[in-house]
C-alpha cells in the first residue's frame, strides 16, 4: 500500500497533466454504480461508512470490519436494456478487511451485416471488471483508514477484445463521536494492455475528496463529493445547442461561454440519507455533471437526481434505487446483501 500511495504522489502531475475526459476515454463503464447504495446517493458514496460491501468498490479506504463476511448480489437494468451485474465479498485478512469484486456489463445480441446491408449473423458486446482491494486502519492512528484496489477490465465485442490495468488508492479520516467522515481518493491509474485497432485509449483518472456528517440527535446524513479534480473544466460544449451565435460577416459559429461558477458545479455531487435505523433508510442524491450533459435545453425535468430505500429483512439488507439521466429514461437497480456468518448450520438429526 506504501508504494502505491508513493507511486501516485511522484506521478500525479503527470497523470493531471495527462488526463482527458469524455470521449477520448476508454473503459468508462468503470465508473457506472453498480449497486443500489451507490447508485441512490448519486455518485456521492466515497466518503461513506457502513456494511455495505460496494462502498470498497469505488472506494478501498471505506473498508469497516462491519463488512467481515457479508456478500453482496446487484443488479441495474441500465440505460437502453444493458444488463449490469454485480457480485462482492469481503473477509477479514491479516490487520484489514480484504474485498473481492466482480462486475459485468451485458449489451446484448447485434445483427452483423456487410458494407452492402448483407446479415452475416449475429454478435454480442460484453464488458467485465474483476477487482480485489484491501483497507486497514493506519497503524499509528486508528482515525485513519488507508486502502488500495487493483482492477483487470476486459471487453469482449464480437471478435475484437481490449484489456486494461488499473490501482485505486485512498485515505480517510473518521470521526466516529462527531459521525464526520471525510476522504481522498484517486481512481484508475492504469494501462491499457491491449488496445482496439492499436490504439491505446487513456483510463478514466479521477481525483476525488468528499465529505459526509451525521447529524446528532437527527436521522438526516449529508454526503458532497467533489469529483475529476485533476481537471478544473469538465464541461462539455453541445455544436447542437440553440445557444450559438452566428456572426453574419465570417460565418463563423459561436457558442455562449460556461461560467466559472457553472465550471466548478459540475464537480459537486450531493447526497442525504435518513438513517431511521439498520432496517429503514431513505436515501437521495444529485449529480449536476450529469443533469447538465444529459437533458434536454427545454424540459430538463428530474434529469440528474436519484433516489433510493434500504430494508433490513430476516437479517437479509434490500436496497431498490432510482436514477434518471432523461427525463422519462430512468434505470432502476436492486441489491441483496447478507452476513453469512448469521447463517444457521442444520443441526445432524439423532441416530
């Protein structure tokens, strides 16, 4: 853990300096939520504490003993019927809490032609994320919690397959007598091994810090992340938009300027959560980044927001989350987690 958290002191400017956003990334669907808790805080999870196991996903330094052998089951029906699955185990290993981690993402099947419209057959498009990661409380003060994750992500569509490396390091610092929690974290430095059609597509790196507080005597739980920070302007410049001038003499086109204030919005995801007990929860949570990209200039609706409930059922954990990208286009996505240690052994029948 030492030498990763060494390596990415000694090369995070160059990673900063390097790093690029929307479409010019590879293996993006790292970053989709694949879990119920995840996906209902919009996003705003890293600084979370709790028993549920996808929190090490995004994050390795949330790892609590809470988590000592409880599996977990997900699964979205994404955007445009993408089957997103998810499976995670976590065990206690050695001082720390160690975590297994397996997502896939299924497109589905596609009807192959040629250039002339000919059906050939058919094809199908598969993404995978396999990922173990560690967390321990730092030996020299227990407030802090130190993690890291290595991840293989392999794509598979039709004959062309891509595959990458990436690590995951964190630190964070806990409050348990304030419930205040806060964390640093930088996501997907990594490699691209083998590269579609030999072109070697940059991971999606993001720096993120956030924050969550718990507030006393209150079920009500407050989470903001901040997110890509090794990038001030995130934003992204729609040619289809209505807000564009066009200057009469050259013909040139012109598009109205993103304030910095809007710049630094784009950053910031929101979450809250009523804590009523370990057996109800409401959760909810806002990503402007992804309001602003993904609706409509007229009618923007409940694009961006997400909601989520957590239940506690015979020692299982139920969790059903909401997030809308569109207005009218929603995914929905439901998690069972369960503490295995609680399960009975049959007791032998007497002979």
């Amino acid at each position: 853990m030492r030498r990763i958290l060494t390596y990415l002191v000694l090369w995070c400017p160059a990673l900063i300096s390097h790093a690029q956003l929307g479409g010019s990334q590879g293996f993006s669907f790292v970053n989709i939520e694949p879990t119920a808790y995840l996906a209902g805080l919009g996003g705003s999870t890293m600084a979370t504490y709790g028993k549920d196991v996808s929190l090490a996903y995004f994050n390795p330094a949330m790892h609590t003993k809470d988590m000592h052998n409880r599996a977990l089951l997900s699964y979205n029906n994404y955007i445009a019927d993408i089957n997103n699955g998810y499976a995670a185990y976590a065990r206690k290993v050695g001082k720390g809490i160690a975590s297994g981690h397996i997502i896939f993402n299924e497109y589905g099947t596609f009807i192959e032609t040629d250039v002339t419209g000919k059906v050939l057959g058919e094809f199908r498009a598969n993404d995978y994320i396999f990922q173990v990661s560690y967390g321990q409380v730092h030996p020299k003060d227990d407030r802090f919690t130190i993690g890291g994750s290595f991840k293989f992500m392999y794509s598979d569509y039709e004959k062309y397959i891509a595959t990458a490396f990436a690590v995951d390091a964190a630190v964070a610092y806990h409050d348990p007598e304030n419930k205040f929690y806060a964390s640093a974290l930088i996501r997907n430095v990594g490699y691209n091994a083998i590269p579609y059609n030999n072109v070697r597509s940059p991971l999606p790196l993001d720096a993120q810090i956030g924050i969550s507080k718990k507030l006393a005597h209150n079920p009500l739980k407050f989470t903001l992340v901040a997110h890509n920070l090794q990038r001030f302007d995130i934003s992204y410049v729609n040619t289809n938009t209505r807000n564009k001038n066009i200057d009469l003499t050259t013909g040139q086109v012109t598009y109205d300027k993103i304030s910095f204030g809007e710049k630094m919005m784009r950053h910031f995801n929101f979450g809250a959560e009523l804590v009523f007990s370990d057996n109800f929860q409401l959760r909810g949570g806002y990503s402007h980044l992804r309001r602003k990209e993904l609706a409509p200039e007229n009618t923007k609706g409940a694009a961006g927001f997400s909601w989520g409930v957590g239940i506690g059922i015979k020692k299982f954990t139920l969790d059903y989350a909401m997030v809308v990208y569109f207005p009218g286009i929603t995914t929905s996505c439901f998690t069972v987690g369960k503490n295995l240690s609680e399960l009975k052994r049959a007791k032998p029948e007497n002979q």
